[in-house]
C-alpha cells in the first residue's frame, strides 16, 4: 500500500507562509486523488484541498480559497500544499490523504503548523 510522509510543517507568524510536502513510496500517486486536512485537538479533522488524479480538478475549502495552493509533481511522487497569509485559526495538523479508486484512503503521519499572532 500507499505510504505518506508530511514535511514542512513549523512555526511562522501570522501572515507568514509555508509550504507542505507530502511524498509517497510504495505506490506512484499519478493513480490517487490527493487530500489535505488539517486537525486541532478537540476538533473534528477539516478538509482543506484536494485535487483529482489527473491534476484537472482542485477543490478548496471556502475558509483557504485564495490563500492557499495544492499542486502535484508526479515525477516527484510529491504533492503540495502552499499556504500564504497564514492566519491562526490556520494553526493545526496538516495530514494528507490519498485515495484510489475503490475509495480507499491512506493518511500519513502528519506535520504540524503553529501560526503564531
């Protein structure tokens, strides 16, 4: 199966940015949707971004559209996930997902984002 390894995550002020990776070994992620979410403890784990397989469809959560960025580099096994105007409700942990196309979704470890005010 999938694995994903989250890295970029850190501390940055407010109206800073930061740019999340999310590699995959064992599988190409050409053949997966992607995902980003993101979770605080004590709240329910958000949807962020996502993008089809093909790369022709990305979908944004209405609290990131404009400030945020996914994108996929297949030759890299790696998707993205650029955040500017980073604000403190963006603190969190970013996970990603993928998921093929029997729906199976594969999360990794995540990496954590401290905004700071």
């Amino acid at each position: 199966q999938v694995k994903l390894v989250e890295s970029g995550g850190g501390l940055v002020q407010a109206g800073g940015s930061l740019t999340l990776s999310c590699t995959a070994s064992g599988r190409t992620l050409s053949h997966y949707s992607m995902g980003w979410f993101r979770q605080t403890p004590g709240e329910e784990r958000e949807f962020v971004a996502a993008m089809s397989h093909t790369g022709r469809n990305t979908y944004y959560a209405d609290s990131v559209k404009g400030r945020f960025t996914m994108s996929r580099d297949d030759a890299k096994n790696t998707v993205y996930l650029q955040m500017n105007s980073l604000e403190s409700e963006d603190a969190a942990v970013y996970y990603c997902n993928a998921r093929d196309w029997l729906r199976n979704e594969y999360w990794g470890q995540g990496t954590q984002v401290t905004v700071s005010s």
